[in-house]
C-alpha cells in the first residue's frame, strides 16, 4: 500500500479545557475522509493541526512522510503554498478584484495554470470577468474552491465548504472535489454537519467526548 499522504498520532490540544485527546488519524492517496461531530467538540481545531496552521499540544502530525512541526517555518510556509489546499466556509475573496484575478493571484504563487475544465465544471466559467462583489454567495465559494484547486494541492481540506450552498449547489461542489481526488490520487479531509456530503467519503469519524472514533 502507498504511503499515507497523512498520518497523525496521539494528538492532543487544549484551550481553556482539553478538546481531544490521543487522537490517531491516517490519510493515503485517493481518499475522502469526513470528521463530524456536534459544534465545539473541535473539529475546526483538528483541521487546522492536520493542515499546517496550529501545532498540537502533544502528539506528532506527519504529512508527505516528513515530521510536520519538526520543520522550519519557511518549509511550512511552502507547503502551506504548493502542496496543501484549504477551502473554509467563509471564502475569503478579495472584493475588489474580478473572479479571473482572484483565482490567478493563487496559480501565480503555487506556480501553475488556471484549469478551464475545472471553471467548466463548478459552472463559473460565465462570471469570471465580474467583480466578486456582484457574484451571488454560492458563486462566491465556487470561486474560492477553484482557487485552492488550481493551486494542484496533495491535500484539501476543507472545513464546512457546502454550509452556505443549496443542496444542488453543495453536491456540484462535493462531485468536483472527489472528481479532483480521483484523478489526482490527491486526499480529501472535510469538516462538515452535512449528512448527505459526509456519505459520499470513503471514511467517517465522529470526534465526541474527546476521542476520535472511526465509523465502520
């Protein structure tokens, strides 16, 4: 079997009291894996130590086989960069700028090309010259979700990404991203209370009473 794109062990993190505990989580090319869970069992706080942004209290995060928070910021950074993608619930988008530049300004740091197929298919290839502020919010995150897929991450993860979206919308945006997965051997880890999205992943977890459990 391939190696595990990632491989997380005994991962533990509090804030003001412990969120989880001795979580064990693995990731290989080609998968889909789903956390749900109630709100503020921390789900989004998970994400964001598998994802590069937040270095657990204990345990250790691998990612592409290498030891993640034992790296230099600036090996973080362009992994951050080139091989991981995050697709939040909010789009972050810069207003003022079309929907074209926004997604070019992400290919021209990670160094790749706009995917037409890939605007084909999210079905914004007709709005690209519009300013963001004038695109509806479904636009708007089909966007943001072009953006980090152009960008040819290993990786997505993706935290509530269809929260905002109808459902015919949200299972567009959930065909491409698996699309994406397959053809890419890429993984996907999504955060989402969306039942019918969560069935669709190869993997499910719960994370309640501080303990990450696999669904079998």
């Amino acid at each position: 079997m391939s190696h595990p794109l990632l491989d997380a062990s005994g991962i533990s993190h509090s804030f003001d009291t412990e969120l989880f505990s001795n979580v064990d989580f693995s990731l290989h090319p080609s998968e889909s894996a789903v956390i749900v869970g109630r709100s503020g069992s921390g789900k989004s706080t998970l994400l964001h130590i598998f994802s590069t942004f937040l270095k657990p209290d204990e345990g250790k995060v691998a990612l592409f086989s290498k030891d993640l928070y034992a790296q230099k910021d600036a090996d973080i950074e362009a992994i951050r960069r080139f091989e991981v993608g995050i697709i939040f619930q909010s789009h972050y988008l810069f207003k003022g700028m079309t929907a074209f530049e926004n997604v070019e300004v992400a290919t021209m740091l990670s160094e790749t090309k706009i995917d037409d197929a890939l605007l084909e298919k999210l079905e914004i290839s007709s709005v690209m010259k519009q300013k963001i502020g004038e695109l509806s919010g479904g636009q708007q995150q089909r966007v943001s979700i072009a953006r980090v897929l152009s960008k040819k991450p290993r990786i997505i993860f993706a935290d509530e990404p269809t929260g905002n979206l109808d459902n015919e919308t949200a299972a567009l945006v959930m065909d491409v991203l698996l699309d994406y997965v397959k053809e890419k051997g890429a993984g996907l880890v999504l955060v989402t209370h969306d039942e019918k999205m969560a069935a669709r992943c190869n993997k499910m977890y719960t994370l309640e009473d501080k303990v990450l459990k696999e669904m079998v």
